[in-house]
C-alpha cells in the first residue's frame, strides 16, 4: 500500500513541475495505451470558429465548421491518425482512439475564429501510460 501511494506522489509531482514551466494555455494530458484521449480547447464561442490546425510534429488534422450547422468537417493530414480522430461537434475538442506509445509528444492546436485576425494556439503534451496491472478495482500504470 504504501508504494501505491509513494507512485501517486511521484506522479503529481510530475504533473505539478510540468505544469509550473508551461503557460497559460499549455496544458499535459494523459492517456492509456488502446484507450482515448481528449484535448480539451475550451472555446467559449464555438460558432465563431473558422478552423482548426492541429499538428504534432507535422500536421495532424484539418477542421472547419459543417455545413448548416452540421458535425465539423475533419481532415486527417496524417495517415498514422486515419480512423482514429474525432471532433466532439459542441466544442470542437479532439479525440484520438486506440492510442499508441508512438501517440505520445507535444501537440499544437491553432484556432482562427470569424472576424478575428489573430490565431489563439493551445499547447499540449501528451503522456502515454500502459495498464501494468489491475486488481480489486486499483491499476498500476507505467509512463512509456
């Protein structure tokens, strides 16, 4: 019991100096190995959103608005994301599924909204963790 709680004490000091050298809109978002992960962009007038650019070393994604208030229209610019990306329509955040080690990195969100000239990027950086073990509703996850 108590590395169990000497590992969660490890893990949110990780969290915590990560999060103390990144700027307001940079944010660390975990994830497990073949689960999903959710980036959140907390856009406070999604129907003004003209597009979004989502890259991780290169590009990633392409979104803009549906037709007629329809689901966003989502290019994936990267094959290694094909069929794994979604956008959540009320928010424009993204989903990657099935996630894999290779997954893991620095991801950049670039926002172009109506009537605005400038661009608001968000900063991310994306752990992977693996299930090492569960037992009795406890997991043991180990950062890759």
């Amino acid at each position: 019991m108590a590395q169990h709680h000497l590992w969660i004490w490890f893990l949110c000091l990780q969290t915590w100096s990560e999060a103390a050298g990144r700027g307001a809109d940079s944010f660390v978002v975990y994830g497990i190995l073949g689960e999903s992960v959710t980036f959140p962009l907390n856009i406070q007038e999604p129907q003004k959103v003209r597009n979004i650019a989502w890259t991780c070393d290169s590009s990633v994604a392409f979104v803009k608005p549906g037709l007629q208030g329809g689901p966003p229209e989502v290019t994936v610019t990267r094959a290694v994301y094909e069929g794994r990306l979604d956008v959540i329509a009320q928010n424009y955040d993204l989903v990657i599924r099935n996630l894999r080690k290779e997954d893991a990195g620095a991801y950049r969100a670039d926002i172009n909204e109506e009537n605005t000239p400038t661009t608001t990027t968000k900063y991310y950086h994306l752990h992977i963790y693996r299930k090492s073990w569960e037992n009795r509703g406890q997991t043991l996850l180990l950062l890759w």
